[in-house]
C-alpha cells in the first residue's frame, strides 16, 4: 500500500440477503438477491444520506456484485467488483448440509486463531486473511482521503476485519453475525487500519 496521507474510510457491509440454486446446502456459488435483499440495500443507502461517497466496491460474487451495482445506481457512483472480497471457500464440503458441523468447525477455529485450519480442498486462515487485506488496501489505495462502500461477506469479515484492525480484538464477531447491509466502518491509513464502529457495538475494542 503506498504511503496514504489521510485514511480511506471504507464502510464494508455484508451483501443483501440473497437466494440460492439449492437452498441449505454448501456452495460457492455467488447466489443472487432476493427481494428482502434489494430493499436492504435501498435501506442501507438511505442511512448514507448526507455522507459523500466515492464508489462501491464489491467481490466477484453475484450476490455482493448485485448489491453494489443497485447502491451505486441510487448513490449515483461507480460500482466496481473486486477479486480477494470472497467468501471463505467450502472446497470439497460444497454439496453438503448447510448444518454440517465441519464448516463452522473450521470457522470456530479461526476466531481462536489457529489460521492453519481450513475446509478440504479450500483456503487456509493465512491465505484468507492476506488475499482479503490486499484487497482492502488496493481499495484503499485508490480513495485516500474519500469514503466508499464495499459488499463483502459476513464470514471472511468476520475474520479479518477485527483481526487487523489495531484497536479491535481478534474474536469480535465470535458472538456477533454480522447482519445483511449493515456496515462496520474501516479507517485504513499507512500505519494500518483502525475499526471506527462494528454492528452491534460503537466501541469495538473492548466488545
């Protein structure tokens, strides 16, 4: 990340809720929205009345690229799909219950900081965590000293946003899902990122 003068506020909201092919089962399939979600997303750029925003940004997934394309419409902005945003990947779970206790297991895991977990066949805690922060400070890069919006996922969020962020404890979200469009807002400068609020708590340091 290049030397930032001033942060880049990034507020990163969890996509709309969203329908898929087979509902209940594991998949990394990108979904898309369903009603309930795009009126989140309406609902969500109504609470930024008044804020300037600079862009949306979101995942390559469907139902985050969805979502932003719609905010981006009302806001009257750019929307921009961004690799490394993703969903943590089920690898070879794909295809099973929803239910089946492997998944959370390895998301458990992760909140206790043991990043050598992963699903067969999927990405491991490291990986996760630095392909969605190089993609938090590409975005960051291009909007010093602006405020944009970012359509990610409640798991890898969940991961990674306290767990970088200096004034944030690791397993923040351990008793916290994270709910449709409702953003936690990210402060990323050159001397790294800073949780300004988290959903649910305005105070994420000691939550």
């Amino acid at each position: 990340m290049s030397d930032l003068q001033c942060p880049a506020t990034l507020l990163v909201s969890r996509h709309g809720d969203a329908e898929y092919t087979r509902p209940g089962i594991l998949s990394d399939d990108g979904g898309w929205l369903s009603d309930a979600g795009r009126r989140q997303v309406r609902e969500l750029v109504e609470t930024l009345c008044g804020v300037r925003v600079a862009a949306v940004w979101s995942s390559t997934m469907d139902r985050a690229v969805e979502s932003a394309v719609l905010a981006a419409d009302l806001l009257g902005v750019p929307a921009r799909s961004l690799d490394g945003l993703q969903e943590f990947s089920v690898g070879e779970l794909a295809g099973v219950s929803y239910h089946d206790p492997r998944a959370q297991g390895v998301f458990d895991r992760w909140l206790l900081g043991d990043l050598d977990a992963g699903c067969p066949g999927g990405e491991d805690g490291h990986t996760l965590v630095a392909r969605y922060r190089e993609a938090v400070e590409t975005i960051a890069d291009q909007h010093r000293g602006e405020t944009v919006l970012v359509f990610s996922h409640g798991g890898v969020m969940s991961l990674v946003l306290p767990r970088l962020a200096l004034n944030a404890r690791d397993d923040l979200a351990a008793q916290r899902f994270l709910p449709n469009c409702v953003p936690a807002e990210l402060a990323v400068d050159a001397d790294g990122w800073l949780l300004r609020s988290w959903p649910g708590s305005t105070d994420p340091g000691v939550v």
